[in-house]
C-alpha cells in the first residue's frame, strides 16, 4: 500500500474510530477533551479542506500544549494538502508550520521558564491548524509585548528560514550585496530586513510594482519586476558588475540560468524551494565552477529537534530583541481569514496575490 493510500486509510479510521494519531483509542461513550482542526480527506484543492472535531493532544515529557490564537499560511501547506510533502516521521499530520497562543499545560520534565497564559509563538513541523498543539519546550518564543498574537503567528516560520539562509548556511557579512527572489514573500518580508540589520545590502525581484514597492519599503535598495525588467542587468549594473555576493532562491528551475549569470565569484546561491520547477537542462555546472560558486541547499521542517532549538536560541539573541519598539523589525501581514475561511485562505495564497503573511485566527483573541 502506497504511503499516502495509507495515511487516508489512518485518517478515515481515526475520525470513524477516535483513535488519536499516536494510536489511542477513546471509547465515544465518554467524555474527552475535544478540539476543532482542519483535516485533509482526500488529496486535492482548496475545498479538501475540513474542519473536523477531534481528541485533544497532551503534551508529553518536555512538551507544551498550547491554545491556539493563530496560524499562517506557508507554502509547504499547499504542498501537504495536494499530497506532495508529507509531513516527516512522528509530525502531526495537520497541516500548519507554526502558531501564536497562550500556554495551556505543561508535560512532564518542562524545564522552561513558560507559564501557563503566558503568550507564546511556535515552530512546529505539523499541527498549527487547530485550536490546541504540543510544542516541544525548545521550540517556543516569547511574544515581544508590542506585537499581537495574530502579529506573532507571521514570525516563527517565516523569520527562522530566513534567519537561517543568511546566518547559518550564507553565512551573510557586512556590505555583501543579497539577492531576494520573491521579495514581498513572507520568507522575502523577512529576508530584506535581516539582510539589512546584518548591514548587508538587499536586492529583490517580484512579479509585480506593488509588490516591489513594499519590499522597498522594508529596505530594499532596488527592486526588479521579473516578468518585465532583465534583472541580471540590472544586478550587474548596481554592483559595477561584480554580481550579488548571496542569492536567496526558492524558484529554481526556471531561473537557473540568470542566478548562475547574477552570482558573483566566490558567492553563494542558496536554494530553499523549487516553485519553478526542479528541472535544469544546460550547462550550469560548468558555468558555476567557473565563478567557484557555491549551490548551498536548505529546507527547515525536515531538520532535528536539536538543529531547529540550537537556531531558535540565536534567532532570540541575535533577532528577536528587535521585535520590540522601537525596534526596525516587523511582520508584514496580507491579510486575515477565520478558521472557517480556511479554503478561501488557500486559493489566495495559490493566486499568488499576498504580500507577506496570510493569517488564520483559530480562536478570537477576546476568547483567551
């Protein structure tokens, strides 16, 4: 049996059964605690999506279960409903990357300083579509108290890749030139402002003036309309031809040939997506030995538990502070959907029509 045949089968025996995703059977005949979330029957478009109410998680040895005020929309949502990303072994199978909420319960052997109501954001690697989750305690973030829960939901996901792409794989340094694709992303929002408080200079291509002028507005120093301008000119124009020392990649195929064109020697072309497709016919190795470039790849969802604690610690040395007013930092949100507006919330960001985040309210806030 094929594995996504069998995750269908789990899920249509789970919500038939009550038999929670870690195999616990619940008796229907008495009570349990009970929560909404979003379920995928069938592979598919928007209209797959569900809400369904099923068991509640609890949070096991040095875990925390949160209340969920907010999740946001990341691409990998729109790959898990569709059946082509899974999510990794021992992850919810709930689609959602990462939260905002309040601390709910604390397992067992929490060593953590958070307390139950206390406001917290997550990174999760599934689960974020439901009003509670269990969140490893290396996981969490406090919100900075200038910021909302709806504010805090746009942060885990999107700033730690963009956090680690420059910090830990770029390795990004002072005065470099960043190249941004997608720069009004919710990865690009974050992106162009790392890159700037890190005193590097950023770059971005968008597919529309709209979208350039918010990347812009966020301390980009140009921008460059790729379904209109030959940004590789225009790259080599603004470094007097050396080329972008770091390019942030999440299309790939399709825009191969110009990275290869726009990177300067010795830099770094850091892949993180393939939305252009995973295919290149052509001579790019050989055209990229010749700069002694480096093709650095990442993803974040699938790395440990031990990898994703040791950057949250930095993201909240190094970045986090700066959330705070008057900090330079802020999460740029497109817009706002409730729970029951899950599928709407999908076909937007499948438009391609979002500037930054797309939020989903799971509870209103006056409810916590």
């Amino acid at each position: 049996m094929k594995r996504g045949t069998m995750q269908l089968s789990r899920i249509h025996h789970f919500l038939k059964t009550g038999t929670f995703l870690l195999g616990k059977t619940y008796s229907t005949s008495r009570a349990v605690n009970m929560m909404r979330a979003v379920w995928v029957d069938e592979p598919g478009g928007p209209e797959t999506l569900q809400i369904r109410t099923i068991p509640r998680p609890e949070p096991g040895p040095g875990e925390v279960l949160v209340r969920v005020h907010s999740t946001a929309l990341n691409r990998a949502d729109l790959l898990q409903r569709r059946g082509r990303y899974p999510p990794p072994p021992g992850e919810s199978e709930i689609l959602g990357l990462e939260v905002s909420g309040t601390v709910e319960a604390i397992g067992p052997g929490v060593k953590s300083r958070f307390k139950p109501s206390e406001r917290v954001m997550a990174l999760l690697g599934g689960g974020g579509y439901a009003e509670f989750v269990k969140v490893p305690e290396d996981l969490l973030l406090p919100v900075p108290p200038n910021l909302s829960l709806s504010e805090a939901a746009a942060i885990p996901e999107a700033w730690l890749t963009a956090f680690q792409l420059l910090h830990f794989v770029a390795r990004v340094q002072e005065g470099e030139v960043v190249l941004v694709h997608a720069g009004a992303s919710g990865v690009g929002c974050a992106a162009v402002q790392l890159v700037r408080l890190f005193k590097a200079v950023p770059l971005v291509t968008a597919g529309t003036q709209e979208k350039l002028t918010l990347a812009k507005s966020l301390g980009a120093a140009q921008g460059f309309n790729y379904r209109e301008d030959d940004y590789v000119k225009e790259v080599h124009h603004f470094t007097a031809g050396r080329g972008a020392d770091v390019i942030l990649d999440c299309i790939g195929g399709s825009s191969w040939e110009q990275n290869v064109s726009c990177v300067a020697v010795d830099g770094r072309w850091v892949l993180y997506g393939t939305l252009g497709g995973s295919t290149v016919n052509g001579d790019l190795l050989k055209r990229l030995l010749s700069k002694r470039g480096q093709l650095l790849c990442s993803l974040l969802r699938s790395r440990s538990l031990q990898y994703k604690s040791s950057l949250i610690r930095s993201f909240s040395s190094l970045v986090l502070p700066h959330f705070s007013a008057p900090g330079p930092l802020r999460p740029v949100i497109d817009s706002e959907f409730s729970l029951e507006r899950v599928a709407e919330a999908h076909s937007h960001m499948e438009a391609n029509k979002n500037m930054g985040k797309i939020i989903l309210n799971i509870v209103p806030e006056e409810k916590h």
